[in-house]
C-alpha cells in the first residue's frame, strides 16, 4: 500500500488562503484608504469653494452696505428738502393769504354806501369797523365776505344808527367779527396734534 503525505500540499493550501485573505485584506484597506482620500478630497475642494463663495459675499455685502449707505444719505437729503419746501410753501401761503383776505374784504365792500374805518387781522381772526350808509348795505356786507374764498364765517359785534347832523343823515355804525380760512387750515392740524399726544 502507497502512503501519500498530504502534510506539504495542506501546507501549500493554507499558505494560500493565507496569502489570499492577506491581499483581499489589503485590497479593502487600499479601496477604503483610497476612498478616504477620494472623499477628504472632495470635502477639502467643497469647503474651499465654500471659503471663495463666503469671501464674494462678503465683498458683495460691504458693496451693498455701501449703496444702503448712500441710499440712506439720498433718503435723509430728500427729507430734508421736503421739510424746507414744506416750510416754503407755509411761508408763500402767509405772504399771499393777507394780500388775498385784504383783495376779498375790498371787493366785498357796496361801492359808496359802505366805508370801513378798522381792519384788523390775527391768526385767522379778522375784526372790521365801519360805517354804512344803512342796516341793509352792512347786511349786504356780511352777505359778500360769506361769499369769498378767503372767509368762511361773520358775526356782527353791533350795530349802531348815528345822525351826521350837518347833513340830516343817519347812518349805520358797525362792528364784524369774521374767520378766515387760516384758523379753519389750523383747527385739523391742532386736532391731530393732540390725539398723537394722547
């Protein structure tokens, strides 16, 4: 009977398997190496993308600030002018409102049958004295002012008949209290003023 030693060729085959195990284990210690490196790569590339992306918007936000800034400067001027021509256009309205309540008190005036002797006028409230040759033309005073642009209400004081007796006449002696439109313009803006108070 032929004895044959298996021991070498058992051996042979384990060295094998070892040697085998040996090149898987390092082909999945170079594939995940590789793949660790491969990845770190790509996050070392995305985060310097990031880095760039961070540094054109930082560059983006002081150019933006600096066009805020100038549109707040812009916004600041366009204020300012606006309260000045506000403040101009107050000044226009005092220059021309008196010249035009003046304009109205004297067109209203019955041609050679009234004559006013007083005129005066204080933040919207205007006083006329007078003399009229009757009740009636003071009546038709009154009834004129009314009318105009300039004056919204008038109240007669007195009233009172005086003999001129040089010339045997009788004449009608008065006194108007009127409101102009600048008290009535002020009157809202007062009102205003005190409910943003409360």
């Amino acid at each position: 009977m032929i004895r044959i030693n298996l021991l070498p060729f058992r051996a042979a085959r384990k060295r094998e398997n070892i040697r085998r195990q040996i090149s898987v284990y390092i082909g999945i210690v170079t594939i995940t190496l590789l793949a660790v490196i491969y990845f770190s790569f790509q996050k070392i590339s995305q985060a310097s993308n990031l880095k760039k992306t961070e540094e054109n918007l930082k560059v983006d936000i002081v150019t933006y600030q600096r066009e805020l800034d100038e549109i707040k400067a812009l916004e600041k001027k366009i204020k300012e002018v606006n309260i000045k021509l506000d403040v101009i256009k107050e000044l226009e309205k005092g220059k021309t409102g008196p010249v035009l309540l003046l304009a109205d008190v004297a067109n209203s005036v019955p041609k050679g049958k009234l004559w006013l002797t007083s005129y005066a006028e204080n933040k919207g409230s205007l006083s006329l004295k007078g003399t009229a040759m009757d009740n009636e033309t003071v009546a038709l005073f009154m009834n004129n002012l009314e009318n105009t642009d300039q004056i919204k209400t008038v109240d007669l004081e007195s009233a009172t008949l005086r003999d001129i007796a040089q010339y045997s006449l009788k004449v009608s002696d008065f006194s108007l209290k009127c409101t102009t439109i600048a008290k009535v313009e002020t009157k809202p803006k007062t009102a205003k003023t005190a409910a943003k108070k409360k």
